[in-house]
C-alpha cells in the first residue's frame, strides 16, 4: 500500500511540473494536474495540502541546490587571478552549471520564469544577489583600488543580473541537453563577464 501510495505521489508531481512549466503557478490548473496523474482533484490534496506546497515540491529542491552553488563559491588566490587559476575555477563552475542543467532544467525554468504569485516569485533577483555579493567580496573591492570606475555597485548589479538572464536564456533553449554545447555556452557567458574584470578598467 505503501509503494502505490508513493507512485501516486510521484505521479503527482512530475504531472505538476510539466504543468507549472507550461503555464506557470498562477495559470496552472490542478484539474489537469489531477487528469495526467489519472486520479481526482481531491486526491492531489490527500498529498498535497494546496497548490503552494505541490509548487514547493516540484521547485524547493532545485532552489536549495542553486543557492548552494551559489554560496559555495570561495577563492583564495589575490586578484586578478593568474591565467590559470582563473581557468581553473571557471571550469569547476561551468561543470557544477552544466550538472545542475542537465538535471534540473524544467524545475529552473519554473523558478525563474513560471513562479509569480509564490515564495519563490524573486528568485533570479535572489540569485542576481548572490552573485553580486561574490563580485562585492572578491572583485569589486579590488576594482575600487584603482580607482577607474565611478560607480562600482551599478557596475556589479549589471554583471550579475547579466549572469542571470543569460543563464535563463541558455536554459530556455536547451530543449535537449548537449554537455559540450550547454558547457561552451557557460564558458562563453563567464568569460564575457569575468575575463580580466579587475585589470580591464585600468
């Protein structure tokens, strides 16, 4: 009884993720929800007290692995990083990137595009922040130092709001996930916002 309940469970969410993908929380319908999961809506709530918290399990995991990554981003090399470090560290990230994608595409493109009206509503401006707080702890202070860009805190809101949507851009168009091109992308969008920062204000 047990095993059935949780194939029901898991029918349940992986009808709500195609759902939520198509149409997003707010337009998503849990009568279809329920059609594809082959039982009644007022079963769903038998497992899911309400839309929300169908939504929070399709997504929350996925959220905690992106802020993870996110928070996980340590150097200890002074800026600019050497050639080499920063090829290093590029590489791990664009991996780790490319996992998280391979894995989780559905699931962000709901977070980021499909989550209005729920908890997760501000993700890419959560994420944007994120990755303006790595900028504001490894970079900018550096950038500041000598003393050639005026107004430091716009230019890492542009960088890291830039990431952001270009990462969503690349997500939305990979339909079918191709390791190479997905990482050549990454490499691409990292490299045009972090290649030389520091140095090339100068």
């Amino acid at each position: 009884m047990q095993v059935l309940k949780e194939q029901v469970r898991s029918r349940i969410v992986s009808s709500a993720r195609s759902e939520f993908l198509k149409r997003g929380y707010a337009q998503a319908s849990m009568r279809i929800v329920a059609e594809s999961s082959e039982i009644t809506v007022g079963n769903i709530y038998r497992y899911f007290s309400s839309k929300q918290s169908l939504f929070e399990e399709v997504v929350s995991p996925t959220y905690v692995v992106l802020k993870s990554l996110l928070d996980s981003v340590q150097i200890q090399e002074a800026m600019p990083l050497p050639p080499e470090d920063y090829t290093r560290f590029r590489e791990q990230f664009v991996h780790e990137i490319a996992n998280v994608i391979e894995v989780n595409r559905d699931e962000i493109l709901i977070l980021f595009n499909g989550s209005e009206g729920t908890v997760f509503s501000d993700t890419l401006n959560d994420l944007s922040g994120m990755i303006f707080s790595v900028l504001e702890k490894y970079v900018l202070e550096t950038i500041a130092s000598r003393k050639s860009v005026q107004n430091l805190r716009a230019l890492g809101r542009l960088i890291s709001k830039g990431i952001v949507e270009a990462i969503n851009d690349l997500v939305s168009r990979t339909v079918t996930f191709e390791r190479d091109a997905v990482e050549n992308e990454l490499r691409m969008i990292i490299d045009f916002y972090f290649r030389d920062l520091v140095t090339r204000f100068d």
